[in-house]
C-alpha cells in the first residue's frame, strides 16, 4: 500500500478525479448543442486545460462573455439533504441555476450562448464522493447546457481547504460559478440599451420563482422558524423546496424575439435589485408599472407574512418577474404573442415616462422604489 504524501492530506487528488471524470464524461454529451448557431468545438482539445472552438457560419459577428456565480443557493441545498429525510440530494436544479445565473445575464446584450465553463470549489474534494449528490449535480449541468444550447467542454474542481468553509449547520457546500461564451451573428442584433427611450413598453416575462437572488434573506427569516426550512406555505411545499425551484431559461424567449425581428431597445433580467432593478438606466427617466402578474410566487408572499416590508420584497425578490423586454409602443403586442408561442407568459406592465430617475409601482398605491444601488 501506497503512503499518501503530506500533501494529499491536506488536497486529496484521487477524490478530485471521481468528480472530474464524470463531469467530462457529461461535457462529451453537450460538445454538439452549439452546433445550431454556428459554433464547433474542437473534441481533440477537450480535456486538456481548455477546448479550442470557432464559428463556421458566414454572418458578420462578434463574441461575448460573462461569469457569475450561484451565490447560497446549495446552501439550502445542503441543509434540505441533511434535515428533509427524503433521500433526495437537492442538486437536480443546482447546475441548471449556475448556468442561467451567467445565460440569462449574457442574452441581455443579444448573444446566444455556445460554450460554457464550469467552476466547483469546495473546502475539500470529499465532498463530490457523495454518487447521488455528484450525479444529480452533473445531470442539472447537462441540462442547463440543453437548456441554453452550450457545451461544456472544459471546467475547474478546486480544494480551497482555508478558504471555503460553509456557515452551521451546514458542513460543507461548494461555491459554483462559471463563464458563459456567448456569440452575436449577426452582429446587428447586439441590444446596447442605448435605444430606450420615452414611451417604450416594459413587458414583464414570468419567474419561475426565486431564481438565484435574495436566497440569503430566505436564509436568514427561515432560521427563525420553529421547523427551518421545512415549514409548509400554503401550497404544501416546503420553504425548502420552494426556494429551490430552477429559474427559467429565457435563452428561447430572446432568440425568438430576434428571428422575428422584433426592434428590442432593452433587455434586463429580473435579478439583484428586484423590480426596483427596472431603472437601469442612468438617465432621468421614470418606469410606471401600471400593471402586474396577478399570481405572486408563494415564497415571496410568505416573506412579507414574515414581516419583511413589501418594498423590501421588491427590491430584493424578482416579485413574479424573472425579465423585462422594453419595446416601443407598436411592437408590444407582437412581443407578448411571440413569447407565448415559444412558452412565456408574459404582460405589459409599464412605460418609461419623463421624470426623475425611480420606479413607482402602481399596484401597490404608487410605492417609489429608488434606482439599483441607491
């Protein structure tokens, strides 16, 4: 028998393979998904430290990249497999959160997703020696890449021992984030948000629920509670499970818009800042929401019965609304019926007015909500 060097004591490297191996196993299965845009990986590279890949269409075009991260969401994921008594690992929506948190943000200035790289750090790689965990973790990455139409040819496991230590209860949970390439082709759909002007309509594209933004104040007011995590709302699930709900993909909803040429002047997705996120733009306009989703999300209307104050649930939670689409006047119509036919619903719910540079949020008796970051 083989002694383990000093080293391995501290990053065991056999472990890392274990998880390694079956997400490269995984990005194989994904290596033809941006296939339909025009972009081909190289397979001969992958698996190396990186996968070269290239465009063979004939339009003009242009690339684009952003990274993000999870945040706490498989935090809760964590605390639900070790206190729920299910069985279930909570990961079959993890990997699917990750990519879209960098997918959904990519396609707000046009781009398509094709290639995706992966990032999981953990305080040590024992943790992917869980199979349920690691295989339900790596299936939600294969779904993402479907979802998005990505390939996964290349990512990074690391041990950061000294640096990743989860919060109590919870043992161990990895940070997960990722690049999302993204290509423009033809170029001229590159959305800059230069075109919003006054009279644009805000169309409101539906969430699936939390999405992957406000999860720490969920953190925080469940801890509270007598049964954590697993106290019932109104509609049976638990706080867990709710909170766990995948965020939509809006990758189809944007292509569709653009092969229909609709003339979009702004993207947004529904993420930090809540609905109060709708002023984007640092001019002095005003965004008057008119109209809302008559369904608010059962997780968000549990939080306000918690005590947290409506303008806090809208500028912290996406409120029922995971992206905004601005439009001018004669195209909302077309916008609305051209979501619903690729699967989103969707409703006008405001327009940009002349004024100081707020959202005032009509179904709530004109509550002012201060721009991002104010």
């Amino acid at each position: 028998m083989v002694e383990k060097s000093e080293y391995a004591e501290v990053v065991d490297y056999s472990e890392a393979e274990i998880l390694r191996r079956a997400m490269q196993e995984m990005g194989k299965r994904t290596l033809t998904f941006p296939n339909k845009r025009g972009v081909y990986i190289d397979q001969d590279t992958v698996g190396a430290h990186g996968a070269l890949y290239e465009y063979r269409g004939s339009l003009a075009h242009t690339w684009c990249a952003t990274m993000e991260g999870l945040g706490t969401k498989n935090w809760l994921a964590e605390w639900m497999r070790k206190y729920a008594g299910t069985g279930r690992s909570y990961y079959k929506g993890i990997g699917i959160d990750t990519m879209l948190a960098a997918g959904n943000d990519l396609i707000a200035q046009g781009p398509m997703p094709v290639v995706y790289l992966d990032e999981v750090a953990a305080h040590s790689y024992n943790w992917g020696m869980d199979e349920l965990r690691r295989g339900d973790l790596v299936e939600s990455f294969y779904r993402g890449c479907e979802m998005c139409g990505a390939a996964l040819p290349a990512g990074e496991s690391s041990s950061l021992k000294y640096l990743v230590n989860a919060e109590a209860p919870v043992e161990s949970a990895p940070t997960l984030s990722g690049v999302m390439i993204g290509i423009i082709a033809p170029r001229e759909r590159k959305i800059t948000g230069r075109k919003l002007q006054l009279g644009d309509h805000i169309i409101a594209v539906k969430s699936s629920g939390i999405h992957m933004n406000g999860l720490s104040l969920v953190i925080k007011r469940g801890l509270e509670l007598p049964d954590k995590f697993l106290t019932r709302l109104p509609n049976g699930n638990t706080l867990g499970d709710e909170a766990l709900i995948p965020a939509t993909c809006y990758v189809n909803l944007v292509e569709a818009l653009q092969e229909n040429e609709v003339d979009i002047h702004a993207l947004l997705p529904g993420t930090g800042s809540g609905v109060a996120k709708v002023a984007f733009d640092k001019r002095p306009h005003t965004y008057r929401i008119h109209s809302w989703f008559k369904q608010i999300p059962p997780l968000f209307l549990f939080m306000k019965e918690l005590g947290v104050t409506l303008e806090d649930c809208l500028t912290t939670f996406n409120w029922g609304a995971g992206y905004y689409v601005y439009v001018p006047p004669e195209e909302a119509e077309r916008t609305i019926a051209i979501g619903k036919k690729a699967g989103y619903e969707m409703m006008d719910v405001g327009i940009v007015e002349e004024g100081d540079r707020e959202v005032i949020f009509g179904p709530a008796n004109n509550l002012v909500l201060p721009p991002p970051g104010k």
